[in-house]
C-alpha cells in the first residue's frame, strides 16, 4: 500500500542527519514523503528535495510554538497526508496538539531525563504523559524507553524499539584496522560541546588514565557553546578539531570516549562499533544499549571510567562482538515502515 508520509523534525540538522536515506527509500518504493521542519536560522528549510520550513516549530519550547498549529494543519492537507512520523521533542508536542486529523507517530529519539531522578525531569514526563491519547504509535532507541511508554501508551497502539536507531550507511562506517600500539592509546570524543554531553570530563578520564601508568592521547571533535571553554582548559595531549567528519577520526584512534549523562542512543557509538572500535561511557539509559557499547560507572565517575579503559588496553584493547549487520539503516526502515502502515486506519 502506497501511503503519505510526512516527516516532521524540529530543526532542519536533523531530516539532513538522519534521514535523507529513508526519504529516497519510501519514495523508491512509491510513497509520497512530504519532509518539514522548523526554520534554520536563516529561515530555511532542509536541504532534502521537497522539504518546508513550517514557522512556529522551533529547537526549544517556545511561546511562538501555538502559532504551528494552523500551518501543520495546511500542511496535512495540502500534502493529503496518511501519517505523520516527528522526531524531536518540541516539534513531535507541537503536531500532537495541532489536531491535524491524522495518526502520529512520535520517533523518541530519547526521553530528556536522567536514570537519577531530578525536579525538571517530573514536569518532563507529565507533559509526555499529557500526549500520549494523541500519539498512535512510538518508537524508541533504548530499553528503559520501551518500558516507559509500553506501560502507558493505550492498548494496541504499537511500541517499536530499534535496537541500532536509524541506522548506519555501512557502505561507510567500514571495519578498519587499529592503530599500532606502540603510540600509546588513543581515544576519541566526539559530540555537540554543551553541559549535557560533558565533555570537561574527558580531560578528568585522560588524568585518571595517566596516573594509572597509560600513555594516552585524546581528539575531540564537535562544536558548541562549550567550545572555546573547552579549548582552554584541554591539557597537553587533547587536541580539538572542531566539526569534522567522523570517520577519519574513529579510523585513527584505538577507542570512543563518550562522557553524555543523557543519551537517547549515541550515533557516535553505532559508527564505532562498525568500524571495530569499543567504545566507554556511563551506564545510563541509550549509552548500555549501544551494540557494542562497554557502559560503566555512574554518570560522573570518572575514576570508574579510566580503570576499566585501563583494564580493557592491558588486555589487548580487543574490539566489540558484534554483527554488524545489526547496525545496517535498512532494518530500522522496514520496521518502521511497518508501523506506519499498521497505524493507518483501514
């Protein structure tokens, strides 16, 4: 059955990141995919064919969000749209209270809370609690997710956990041998440099690692507005590059270092573990359920962290058990194409 898709992400970065691939398969396969999104700061749309910039959505809640409403409502019907499936939070709440007259489906790409409980995370879970009667299907990146919303989402309404998010190009991320040792170990950070992703504690992991006899270097890659503090405070042995493509990195280094204490399911820690790198971070929720992934420690102890990267490079650095099959964009396609046809009234 041919369907209607509209594709609905707050920000244009986020259709361009992640799912040009999908557009071109639906409509491969014969269906009509209409791609949206707030604004750029320009005011642009995404640079994905047919692609709108809907005024009104923006990254974060604001009080301009009500004024979507009416033009989502437009958009369906000029689109005669089947389906919605939104990605990122302030645009997947704006379009489940615009009453559009179509099923939505919410693409969590993770819940905005921790695994220890803080005030702002109950008025979080309210608000999402709130739209729940308005969303006919989830779909989700990480176990503690699935859980959340299988015990509240009404009956029948589907909750589809993919275990690699979208996926991966693995024509792309291809398995790529280690670097020698004989340099010393060599990690990689990369990530947007803001509070949550914490990268002032890669430099705490790296001391750690040193005063446990490890000769390490690090490169972090990401931009953010945590950039120039990063930048002054890196020790010798960090190097900062900036925004930059992931592969030669991953490619150069032993093993990903991701520090976040709030992940949906890190795309850093997909590419990876297709190229054949392990990767150390905090156990919490999307960051344990990596394929591939080595999560220890609670969320800010860096200490944790360095002794069990020591440990792993003391016995070889070996690389993660996986197949990587499992990492492939096409699986996660299918199965949500799936959920989409399955949400469709008859």
């Amino acid at each position: 059955m041919a369907m209607r898709i509209g594709l609905l992400t707050s920000i244009p970065v986020t259709l361009e990141a992640f799912f040009p691939p999908w557009v071109e398969r639906w409509r491969a396969q014969g269906h009509h995919v209409a791609p949206a999104s707030g604004p750029d700061e320009a005011g642009a749309a995404a640079q994905i064919d047919g692609a709108v910039a809907i005024r009104g959505i923006t990254r974060d809640p604001s009080l301009i969000n009500g004024t979507a409403h009416r033009r989502l409502r437009a958009w369906v019907r000029d689109e005669r749209l089947d389906v919605v499936l939104t990605s990122t939070a302030t645009a997947s709440a704006i379009v489940r209270t615009a009453r559009t007259g179509v099923p939505v489906v919410y693409f969590c790409h993770g819940l905005h809370v921790t695994d220890r409980p803080r005030r702002r995370d109950a008025a979080f879970l309210a608000v999402e609690r709130a739209l729940l009667p308005s969303t006919a299907g989830v779909v989700v990146l990480s176990g503690t997710d699935e859980d959340w919303f299988a015990d509240r989402v009404r009956p029948g309404r589907p909750v589809l956990r993919l275990p690699a998010g979208v996926g991966l190009d693995l024509t792309r991320f291809t398995a790529a041998p280690a670097p020698p040792p004989g340099d010393g170990l060599r990690l990689v950070w990369i990530g947007e440099m803001v509070r949550n992703k914490r990268p002032l504690d890669a430099f705490a992991v790296v001391a750690n690692l040193r005063g446990l006899g490890i000769d390490v270097s690090l490169t972090m890659l990401g931009e953010g507005p945590l950039l120039e503090q990063v930048r002054s405070a890196a020790p010798a042995g960090v190097d900062i590059v900036g925004l930059q493509d992931p592969v030669p990195a991953i490619a150069s280094s032993h093993a990903l270092l991701h520090t976040s204490e709030r992940e949906g399911l890190p795309r850093v820690q997909l590419e990876a573990a297709a190229m054949g790198r392990a990767s150390f971070g905090y156990d919490i929720r999307g960051v344990r359920d990596a394929p591939g992934a080595t999560a220890l420690g609670r969320s800010g102890d860096t200490d944790t962290l360095a002794r069990a990267i020591a440990a792993w490079w003391r016995a070889g650095g070996p690389a993660p058990q996986l197949d990587r099959s499992v990492l492939d964009w096409q699986n996660a396609h299918a199965a949500v194409t799936g959920l989409l046809a399955e949400v469709i009234p008859s």
